[in-house]
C-alpha cells in the first residue's frame, strides 16, 4: 500500500467517523450527551480528513483507491469531489455546533443529532463514489435518511405532507439514476465511474441509443433533486423541520442535483438535445423561483424560492456546457444559504430591504435613466473582450450579460444609484465585481481543466431565449419596483405568491394517491 493510498483512508475517516456517529446507542442522559460528543467529535475528523483530501489531490491529482475485500467499493478522488466534500465537511459541522444549541433540552435531540450524522456519512460517500453502485446505493440512502429528519416532529401535518411529496419525487429520481445506471453498465461494460467518463471522453458510443437514453435519465434524476419547476413545490414546504435540517438540505444536499450533472459531463456533452433540455428548464425554474421569491411574506419560504431560482441557474449552467462554473456556484451558493438559513434575524433584514422597500416612482425613472447607458458602456466591454477571448463558444458572453444585469438589480435594490452616487464610482463597482467573479471563474476553469470538458458551441436560439427570458425578467422586476406597476403585473402578485397554483395540483394528487395507500405517518 502507497503513502498516497494511507493519505486516501484517511480521508475515508469522514463518513465513517459520521457513520459511527449515528449508531451510537441512546444514552442515559435525557439529552442524548454520548450522540452530541460524538458528532462533535465526527464533525472534528471529517474537517481533518477533507485537509488530508485537498493534499491529496494536489500531490496526485485524479487518484482513485479500490479497497481490496469489500465488494463494489471504489472510490474517486478528484478536483470536482475534493471541492464537493470539503464543502460538506464544513457545512456539516458547523450545523452540528448550531444543533447543540437549537435542539438544547429537546427530549429527541440524540435522535435528531445521530439521523443528522448518518446524513453526512451518505452525502460524503455520493461524493466519493467511484463506481455506480455505490455511487446509486448512496443516492438512495441520503434521500431515505433525509425523510427521517423531515418528519422530525411528526405531529405537524404539514411538515408530513411536504415529507410525503419529497419522498415520491425522490424515487422517481431514485428509479432515473438506477435506469441511467444499468443503460451506462450495458453501453460501457463496466461500472467504474472513472473508465466511463474516460471512454465518454473519448466519444466512445456516442451515437448509441443506450447513451442517449441514459444522458436523459442522468438529467432527469437531478432535475428532480434539486426542485425543478414543477416539482418543485415540496421545498417551501418543508419549514415544519428543525433550522438544522433546512440549512443542511438548502445547503448541501439540494446541490446533489448539480454534482450529478458534474459528475457525468462528459456523458452529457455526448447528447446535445439532453443538455438543452437541462439549459431551457433551469431558465424556467431560475426566472419562476426569482420572481416567486419576491412576493413571498415569509422569509424562508423566500429563501426556499431563492433555491429554487439559484438551483435553476446552476443547471442552466450546466446545460450550457460551463460546468466548471456550476461547481463555482454550488460552493458559493451553499456557504450563502447555510449562512442564511442559520441567521434568519439577518435574513429578516436582508429581505425587508429588498422587497418591502421600494423608492419612489420619480426617482427610479431617473435612475434608471441614468443606468440604462452605463449598462451598454459596461456590457459592450465585457462582451467585446469575452468574445476576443472565448471565439468558439457564447457561454462565457451568456454569463456575463447575466451578470451585468444582477450587479444592476443589487445595486438599484440597496439605492447606490437611486442616492445620487457618482456615476464614476457605480461604474468602478460594476467593473470590481466583474473582474473578481471572471478571476474567480478563470481560475476554477483552470485547476478543473483535465477533469471536465470545456464548454460546447451554444446554439444562437439557445442564446436568445436565455438574453430574453432573463431581460423579461429584470424588466418585471424593475416595473414591480416602481411606484407605478402596471395594472397586468398586480394581477400577476397571487399567482406568484401561489406560485402559479402548481403545487396546489401536485397537492391534489398526492392526496388522490394517498387515499389509495398507506397514511403518510407511514411513509
């Protein structure tokens, strides 16, 4: 065994110190004292072994470790599941230190603290997974875990019916991944993640109907893990759970959706209708969450649609071939969220500034007036120097006219242009944070270079309905700021707040379904 072989069990010591965690026996002590030492101390080793997985990666990039005696079980390590897991391993201990003290003197905190940790130990062995066994089997068991913690006060009926919803979508999404999987094995010959990403690489198969087939299911299980409109309605539900679950399901594991995607880039470059169909719903899905979010009086449920819209984005990215750019969003959106979910006072404010003010009419026709120029200059430079630069594909140019518009929705939102500001200073702004988030993306494309595939051609249609469905949008939204909407956009506010009555219908199913099956109590 190498030196690089004992630095990967190492990092092995995560999950299982997470697993261990959760089969500890309740204790004596009301509070469940042994089940919060122990995550404590799980939480510990899962940060040291994602140290050891960044050192490992750097020293031998791509490594992969097949434990001999254990059946199946083959594990990845690359850029993409090093970044992904060192996530997870933050993400979760910090919400194992806010559990300690949200759950403090609730009799079922033990519960609540081992079903937290066999959530991560799942969630890190998806990551991990170099076979597509495991890499199902740990799909599976995140999302049957994750029930347990949904239905945590099973005396609330909503928190039920919103568990009970989450639970058909996700093995609907479970049976996709299971179908890819046997249509990947049949065309590929084998099951390691490693050679079919490599054979794909190469465009072994790449006209077979078994590939084609399993790029739509590939995309169709992550569409349905991470909301997509329409199944999207079980995420603003699900608030009746503990502030820990929502952080951790908002942060992490709503994301699983995205890694997916990541994981088999190379698979779904092969089928460019697949990747449309990716791009067009995460359109539809960002442009519904954004604008649902701002009608929303509850702050999580706004957040929920925040997620949404963001989840939605991140698979438009992917669907436009940016994957490297995907994986930058999953970790900014994660930390955001997290933050978010975990100081909702905060969140408060944050939202009463954003939607409950609203300047006055006269002054936002003049900014607006005087943004609209400013809004040219910037974006013809940007794009003028990304086309120098990316001449083979538009993706990069799509990025950065969505980027041009939300600095311009974030800075009219916290009123930089609507005091007066110089308009050198709002324009230094815009060109800052274009630099940092281009840097940041050059970089992350970059390190992530030899292990997903570079963005793909984007067809001219696919271009225009991305610009038109987003400026549509910022459109919306900038008339729903003014003092005078118009009459069409009042009628627009309930079915937004309802969001378009889709999760009513869903509803109706559900309970269809429900009155010819067990009670969800049981599910």
């Amino acid at each position: 065994m190498s030196f690089t072989d004992i630095l990967f069990i190492v990092t092995l010591a995560g999950p299982v110190g997470f697993l261990v965690a959760g089969i500890v026996p309740p204790g004596n002590g009301r509070n469940g004292t042994e089940a919060l030492l122990a995550s404590r101390v799980a939480s510990v080793i899962a940060l040291g072994g994602a140290l050891f997985a960044v050192v490992l990666c750097v020293l031998t990039p791509g490594h992969r470790l097949v434990l001999s005696g254990v059946a199946g079980v083959d594990l990845l390590l690359d850029p993409v599941s090093v970044t992904v897991f060192a996530l997870v391993s933050f993400i979760g201990a910090v919400v194992i230190q806010y559990s300690r003290n949200y759950l403090d003197g609730d009799p079922g905190q033990g519960a609540f603290m081992r079903r937290l940790c066999i959530v991560l130990a799942a969630v890190q062995l998806l990551i991990l997974s170099g076979n597509l066994v495991m890499l199902t089997l740990a799909w599976i068991a995140t999302s049957l875990v994750l029930h347990k913690l949904l239905v945590f006060y099973p005396e609330r009926p909503a928190a039920r019916l919103a568990a009970h919803k989450k639970f058909l979508i996700a093995r609907a999404s479970d049976a996709s991944l299971v179908a890819a999987s046997v249509l990947l094995y049949l065309q590929f010959g084998t099951l390691d993640l490693a050679r079919i990403i490599e054979a794909a690489g190469t465009e072994a198969g790449a006209t077979s109907g078994a590939t084609i087939a399993a790029t739509f299911l590939v995309a169709l299980a992550a569409l349905l893990k991470s909301a997509q409109f329409p199944f999207h309605g079980w995420l603003p539900e699900v608030m009746e759970t503990p502030t820990p679950v929502s952080a951790l399901l908002h942060a992490g594991i709503i994301n699983a959706g995205g890694f997916l995607l990541i994981r088999f880039a190379d698979v779904l470059v092969l089928n460019e209708t697949t990747m449309i169909a990716v791009a067009l719903i995460g359109l539809a899905t960002a442009l519904f969450g954004s604008l649902c979010m701002l009608v929303q009086s509850s702050v999580k449920v706004s957040l929920a649609y925040s997620t949404i819209a963001q989840m939605g984005f991140m698979l438009l990215q992917c669907g436009l071939g940016a994957f490297s750019a995907a994986l930058v969003h999953l970790v900014a959106h994660s930390l955001y969220k997290a933050h978010a979910f975990l100081s909702a006072g905060s969140a408060l404010d944050v939202a009463k500034l954003d939607v409950i003010a609203s300047p006055a009419a006269s002054v936002e026709r003049q900014a607006a007036l005087r943004v609209a120029p400013v809004m040219v200059l910037v974006s013809g430079a940007i794009f003028a120097g990304l086309a120098l630069a990316w001449e083979e594909t538009r993706t990069p140019i799509l990025l950065a006219f969505v980027l041009g518009g939300a600095l311009l929705q974030l800075l009219l939102s916290g009123g930089t242009m609507l005091r007066g500001g110089p308009l050198v200073g709002f324009m230094a702004q815009l060109a800052t944070v274009a630099l940092v988030y281009f840097a940041i993306q050059g970089a992350a494309a970059w390190l992530l270079s030899q292990t997903l595939p570079l963005s793909a051609p984007v067809s001219p249609v696919v271009a225009l309905i991305v610009i038109g469905g987003f400026c549509a949008t910022w459109w919306m939204q900038l008339s729903a700021r003014s003092g005078h909407p118009p009459a069409w956009l009042w009628h627009l506010y309930v079915p937004l707040r309802h969001g378009f009555y889709v999760n009513t219908a869903f509803d109706r199913l559900v309970g269809s379904l429900n009155n010819h099956s067990a009670p969800l109590k049981g599910n």
